[in-house]
C-alpha cells in the first residue's frame, strides 16, 4: 500500500474497526486471521475499510473500482461464502477485458482462505479449485504457507488483471517473521514450485 497509493484493502471485518472515531478505544481486528490488523491505522479509513457481509456487492464494487484506476484488494471472509459473487466473477470480471475489445481491464485481487476445519462447516470446507475453472492462466492460485502467500499477495497486486488468490486458513493466521521474507520478495507465479522430491 505504501508502494501504490492506488491499493484500496476492504472486505469483512479487514479493518481495525469500522468506526474510525473509535479506533483510539479498540485493540482492531483487521481481519478473521490478522493478515490486514493496523493497515487502517496505518493508511487510513479511506484505504482500508469494512464492508457489509454481500459478497456479491464486495466484487461488484472492485470491479467498478478497478476499471475506474484503482486496485481493489477485497476478502471474502471465507471462501465457503464465494457463491453469492460468482455471476460478478465469471460474467463480468474476466469476461471484461474481451466483451470490451481489449478497452478495458480489471485489475483486482480476491483474498479468501479455505478449508483448514476451523470453524462450522459453512467456514471450513475445501471446496476445490472452483476458481480455477474461473479465472484463465495465471490468475488463481492456492498457496501452501505462510511465506508462499505473501509473495503471492505482493505478485498479485502488481497483476494487470483479475487475480484470485486462496490460502489454506491453517496457515493464514500464521505470522511470517520480516526476518524470513527476502528483500523485494514476491513469487514467479509462472513458475512451478518443488516443496520436495518424491520417491518412486
């Protein structure tokens, strides 16, 4: 966000608190998992804020906001709750680029952990690679850890397209240590990534 001041953070309870005269009082939840905790605080409420729990009304909005110039970075909660949004998803946002003749573009993120059995079941399940049926190339993918996410993140917002990005909620509420994370990090999406070797 402190590179590109076009980077707006919203979505279901990312930010601090969704009162800003309030934020003084308040520790800040910054999200289910913590990954957007003090960016209000930081960038302000104009930049990071909450939203009403309608899926379908978060990717609508990105979607505006970002064929007006910005680069909405929205959360759905968890990705149980995506269906509400698909219709935005398949037939607006990645048709939009070709219905528009190559006009326009649509350069947003969709964060949204999955699976991980943390909560009820409408929170939990790993529905599968639903996305990837979705988004077309490199535009959706599903990380491993803590680290991965991140560069993934850091990749995704300098995407010049629709990007979906999911990670297990295991992992999401992990914090990776600055220490851990190489300067200008982020990851070659295009690439394949070998966590091991296998045996035969």
């Amino acid at each position: 966000m402190a590179r590109d001041p076009r980077v707006v953070v919203y979505g279901e309870d990312v930010a601090d608190c969704s009162h800003a005269e309030d934020l003084a009082r308040v520790k800040g939840k910054g999200g289910v998992f913590k990954v957007t905790h003090g960016l209000q605080r930081k960038f302000g409420s104009a930049r990071c804020f909450n939203v009403p729990i309608a899926e379908a009304s978060i990717v609508g909005r990105a979607i505006g906001m970002a064929t007006r110039g910005l680069k909405p970075v929205v959360e759905i909660q968890f990705f149980d709750y995506i269906w509400p949004a698909m219709m935005q998803i398949c037939d607006e946002l990645i048709n939009l680029r070709w219905r528009s003749n190559n006009a326009f573009s649509s350069p947003l993120v969709i964060r949204a952990p999955i699976g991980g059995y943390l909560a009820a079941a409408p929170s939990s399940t790993a529905i599968g690679r639903v996305d990837l049926h979705a988004f077309a190339g490199p535009a959706s993918r599903h990380t491993l850890d803590a680290l991965d996410a991140n560069g993934l993140l850091r990749t995704a917002i300098r995407c010049d397209d629709p990007f979906s990005s999911s990670s297990p909620s295991t992992s999401t509420g992990r914090r990776t240590t600055a220490a851990l994370i190489p300067a200008g990090f982020h990851d070659p999406v295009w690439q394949a990534k070998l966590a091991r070797e296998g045996t035969t």
